[in-house]
C-alpha cells in the first residue's frame, strides 16, 4: 500500500494519537477505502459506464472489502 515507508509510520503515529490501535485504524481505513470503491463504481455505472448495476449490487460490501484487505472476517459496526 505504502510506496515510502515514512508515509506507513506517520499514519501509524496518527492513529496512536488518535487512541486507535495500529491494527484497527488499518481495518478502519480499509472500511473507507471500500465504500469509496463502492460508492465510486456504482456511480460510474449509473451515469452510464459499461457493467451491470445488478450485478454490482448483488455483490455485498463484505465481499469488496475483503478483496481491499486481503482479509477473511471483517466486521463493519455502525
């Protein structure tokens, strides 16, 4: 994810500041990063982009934010 290391220590730095454990402000990030990616592609597919927005909508967030995480279980808690 990170190109140059100090960006990677910085965050982590961040997070701490912010009460986060490392590991958490990751998934956290992560979190984000998917919804954007959701959000993102659903739109495009709105406005008229090549795909199908059912096919789009039957894959469940869970599932696109594993593929950001490489991860098996991730819980998202509102």
């Amino acid at each position: 994810m990170d190109q140059e290391l100090w960006r990677r220590a910085r965050r982590h730095e961040d997070f701490r500041e912010r009460g986060l454990d490392v590991g958490q402000g990751e998934r956290l990030l992560a979190i984000f990063a998917a919804l954007a990616m959701y959000a993102t592609v659903a739109d495009a597919l709105a406005a008229g982009s090549p795909g199908s927005l059912e096919t789009l909508h039957a894959t469940p967030l869970h599932a696109v934010a594993q593929a950001v995480v490489s991860k098996k279980l991730l819980s998202f808690r509102a």
